[in-house]
C-alpha cells in the first residue's frame, strides 16, 4: 500500500504542477442562493465533548441524511424528537459529533443518542457550532456542595459487585461513559472519600466522585446509594487521592477494539509462597533486620490482608500477573504492631515475590499512555486534530482499561514486573471505523514501556502507543466484485487539456482518498460499500487554475446475496462563485 500510494502521491505532483499549483483539499465553498440547495461542506465538530450535548426540542426530525438530499428517511420523527426533550430517561440525550452546511447557509448536525441506538442527522439551524433549528444545547448535570458527612466521613462499597463501579464520567452525563473497573469485589474493603458530587439533569440521581486511598486507580464516579459510610466512622480528614475530573471530559467516544488478551500477560515460572516468605522492609530498598519486626509485620500482614489465602499459594506461567497481585493483595496497606503501616508490593520477577513497604517509602507512580504515529501515511491524510484527539484518547482509555485496570505501580516494584504488567511488547487494536467512516480497519499500536529509577526505586514509568503502520493497509479481497470507474467533467466548466489535465487529477486523487476503492469483497454490504467509497460526499479541490466539487455516486449491483460489480462516478462541478 506504501509503493502504490507513492507512486499515486508523485502523480499527483506532476498533475499539480502542469496546472499550476498543488491539490488542496477542503470544502466546496458557499452556493449562490439561487442555485438549488446542496451540501458544501461536512466536517468534525470541533468543541470539546461537553459542549456537543445536545437535547431536542421537536422542531425538526431525525433522518439518515441531511433533509435537503434526496432519498432521506425518518430516523426519529419531530413528535418523537419532542417527548425525548421532556423525558427524564437520560439516553434522550444527544451527542453532535459532525455538522453538514449548505450553499443556503442552512446547518444540518449529526448526532447519536446517549446510548448509541439511534443516529442520524436534524436540522440545526444557520450557524455552525451555535445550535438551533431542532437542536439546543444540553446541560446534563450541576455540581451539589458536599454535606459535612460527604467531605469528611470514610466510605466503602454498600454491595460489592458488578451492579454498581467506578466510571470515567457520571452516567447519564456524557455519550456512552466507560467503566474504570467491572467489579468492586476485590475493592470491598478499600476506603473511599467523596471528593466531588453531582446531580443529573435527567432523573435527578445524585453521583460521587470516590477516590480509593489503597487503589487510586479504581477512582471515578459512582452512584451515590452505591457508597455507604464505613462503620464506626464518625467524620475524618481527607486521605490523599486523585484529582476530581469534571463530569463528561472523558471524549465522546467509546472504544470497540479487539481484545489484547489478559491485562499484563502472564509470567514465566512458578512457585509457592506462604506469609513467612515475605521480605519486609525498614526503608523503601533497604530490608528490615530484627527478627521481632519481621515477625510481627509478617503476621499482621496475614490477618489483615490474606486471611483467606490457602498456603503455601501455589503460582505457575498460565496465571496473569495481574491475578497473582491481586491474590497476594498488592497495594493493600495495613497496620502492624506498633501502629507503623506498611503496604502489599507483588513483584514476581524479583527475589521476593512479596515486599511489606512502610507505607511512608512508597511512592505511588501513575503512568500515562503517550501515541505517537499518526500524522503518517493515509491516516495522516485522512485524520484532522479533532479526528486525531478522538483516536488519542479512545487509544489512551482502552491501553487504560486493559493493562492498568486497578493495577498499583510503586516505586519498590522491578523493572521486569512493571513492563510485563504494563503490557510491554504487546499490541493494543483499535477499530476507527466510528472515527473515519470511509476506513473501517483496525489499527495497531506497538506498547513500549520504559522505566527510570534511582537509589529508591522506580521513579517514573512512560508508556508509548505506537501506531504500526502495517495495520493500515486495506486487506486484499478474499473474493474481489468487479469496480468500474469514471469521471463526468459535464458540468465542471473546463475543456481542453484543462479538463483532460483535471479528469487525471481526479483519478488519482480519489483512490487515494478512498483506499478502498478497488478492494471490495462480494460479500460487502452494499451499504457499507458506499459509505467507504464516499458516495453522496462532496470534496472541493482548489488549485491555482482550478477549482473543482468532486461528488462520488457508487452504484452496487447484486446477483442473489452477492454483489456483483460496483461503479464508481465522481461528478465534478463549478463550485458557485
């Protein structure tokens, strides 16, 4: 794919320059209003998540496409539209994520409800980013002032499950928000402090934002029956915990990728392990030497934090990392004899598999997923910085939902444990078919991990998620249908060698701008076919000499449940002056 798109780039060059400037691409500019009212333009929305919440208010329905093409149909009609603005079920909400303008001046917005059920576009009235028509923007929640008890009593999970977690925004607040964990069994006797509070627009449920002082990374936003105060708590200071993020910030999208299998792998050897085994420590490196101590922090740490544990533990390489840490309780922090706390740290690949930490020499280390990658090739071509933000992050939650998940990195921790756990070497898939129509591939990233440390241990972990270029390339068919294509310059008002020189300029152009041209499975839905192959679209080339509206129209021609051949004509027009 490389080779081909070089030689279809250097084409392009010559082709420019024998026209006197090179190919931009952009958006066909404002008709006259006499014309007949098309689309010009369609891009991204570019405000930030929270700002595309949308409610509707009946004055326009929802149809597959813009109302002024033909061939629309009703999604959701305008009397629909109307009681989804007064209901109090929280999926009525829209999300607006691209907006459509015509030569009139009209704005049109795509949106999806909050829970992606359904789609489609409404007339949004004659500004973009400001909305009106069958639109007005949403606020989906306001901030509450913590009560006493809320601000400074210690909580705990009321009924450990997988009913009631921990969340990226408060539900009912954004577009399809992601769960930060799936259960809070293994978290049910953390201690959770409100640090934020929420009511819903809609339905009127009250959310907190808890953060765990033994797990922060099972920190998020909770119902607030979900948390009940911890018994024989009577109202304490804060404990330390994460910033509270504002509801909704989380990006509008939810990731739907491959799985990458079990979060940090699995390690390669095995062994037993019983409470005496554990090594504990006087300073965050430096091990503990009195006989007493040892004894008494190891005891406490099996009444405290593995009561429940048959020993010796038995671990061997078909058991994840992360399920070893989590039986051994890594991260946990408990209270010896004496009063000092020390905390759980599991490192499998160190000498000892458990260290007891004093809780004072640990340095908690929240490692951030960086993506790099993906300003190259068609994706580079294809993606703006709204497209590239979205990928960024749906990159970053699902590497975070994955491989983090209620993983503790400490500074005690070896560097092998932290880069198996971590997922180092591994590849992280994401599909962008909900970011790029046109490109329904599943792309890659390479994980590499690199650690930093000092005499005290780990001091920072950086993650990269590197774009593999490979997984770019539009997969050959397994049964390829017949594509035909064509260029009508009827209406582009040039002649000559200018129209012979732009007719060339269009061919290779499209295929580039569509890679899946050329590439079309029998077995493709005939109306993914042509959202791949950009039908209905228009895109305006504007050259020194030239400029031009290129308006693919696909025709899918199907023999029983196959399709047989697939036609390709880009209408190219004088854009109004």
């Amino acid at each position: 794919m490389n080779q081909q798109l070089s030689k279809r780039l250097m084409l392009t060059s010559l082709v420019a320059a024998a026209l006197g400037g090179g190919i931009l691409m952009g958006h066909s500019a404002t008709a006259n209003a006499k014309a007949p009212e098309k689309i010009v333009s369609q891009t991204a929305l570019k405000l930030k998540a929270s700002k595309r919440n949308v409610e509707p208010n009946g004055k326009a329905g929802l149809y597959t496409k813009p109302s002024v093409l033909k061939g629309e149909r009703v999604v959701l009609s305008k009397k629909t539209m109307k009681k989804m603005d007064r209901s109090e079920d929280a999926d009525h909400y829209l999300r607006a994520y691209r907006v459509a303008r015509t030569n009139h001046k009209k704005v049109y917005y795509k949106v999806v409800t909050f829970d992606g059920k359904h789609r489609g576009w409404v007339y949004g009235g004659t500004k973009v980013n400001r909305f009106g028509g069958g639109l007005h923007e949403a606020k989906t929640y306001h901030e509450l002032t913590r009560t006493t008890a809320e601000a400074t009593r210690t909580y705990q999970f009321a009924n450990p499950g997988t009913t009631h977690v921990t969340w990226q925004a408060p539900v009912g607040t954004t577009y399809k928000p992601s769960k930060v964990i799936t259960t809070t069994i293994p978290y049910a006797l953390d201690d959770l402090h409100v640090k934020s509070v929420v009511e819903r627009e809609k339905g009127d449920k009250v959310y907190y934002y808890v953060a765990s002082a033994q797990h922060p990374a099972i920190n998020g936003w909770i119902y607030s029956g979900a948390v009940t105060p911890k018994a024989g708590d009577d109202g304490v200071s804060q404990q330390p915990g994460s910033e509270t993020p504002t509801p909704g910030q989380p990006d509008p999208v939810t990731p739907s990728p491959e799985n990458p299998g079990a979060p940090g792998g699995s390690i390669n050897y095995s062994g037993k392990f019983s409470h005496t085994d554990a090594q504990v420590y006087r300073t965050g490196m430096t091990q503990e030497t009195d006989k007493g101590i040892i004894s008494k922090v190891q005891k406490a740490y099996k009444d405290n934090v593995i009561k429940d544990l048959v020993e010796p533990f038995q671990y061997d390489q078909s058991m994840a990392l992360a399920t070893i840490s989590q039986k051994l309780g890594h991260g946990k922090r408990f209270t010896a004899e004496g009063g000092r706390n020390y905390v759980v740290v599991v490192s499998p690949t160190a000498s000892s598999i458990v260290k007891l930490v004093p809780y004072t020499q640990v340095k908690w280390l929240n490692p951030k997923a960086v993506v790099s990658g993906l300003d190259g090739g068609i994706l580079g071509m294809l993606v703006n910085d709204e497209l590239k933000n979205q990928i960024q992050t749906a990159a970053n939650l699902y590497y975070k939902l994955n491989y983090l998940g209620s993983l503790v990195i400490m500074s005690p921790m070896s560097d092998e444990t932290v880069k198996s756990l971590l997922g180092d070497g591994k590849q992280l898939s994401i599909n962008v078919e909900q970011f790029i129509e046109e490109l329904p591939l599943t792309i890659k990233f390479d994980i590499s991990v690199t650690t930093t440390r000092d005499d005290n241990g780990l001091t920072d972990v950086k993650v990269e998620l590197k774009l593999d270029p490979k997984s770019l390339e539009v997969p050959e068919p397994a049964n390829p249908a017949a594509c035909h294509f064509d260029v009508d310059m009827t209406n582009s008002g040039y002649s000559g060698w200018k129209a012979t020189l732009a007719k060339l300029a269009v061919k290779v152009f499209y295929p580039t701008r569509y890679p899946y041209f050329d590439k079309i499975d029998k077995g493709m839905d005939p109306a993914k076919i042509k959202r791949v192959l950009g039908n209905g679209q228009t895109t305006y080339i504007d050259q020194a000499n030239v400029k031009a509206n290129l308006t693919p129209v696909v025709e899918v021609v199907q023999k029983g449940n196959q399709v047989e051949s697939v036609s390709v004509n880009v209408v190219v027009t004088k854009p109004a002056e």
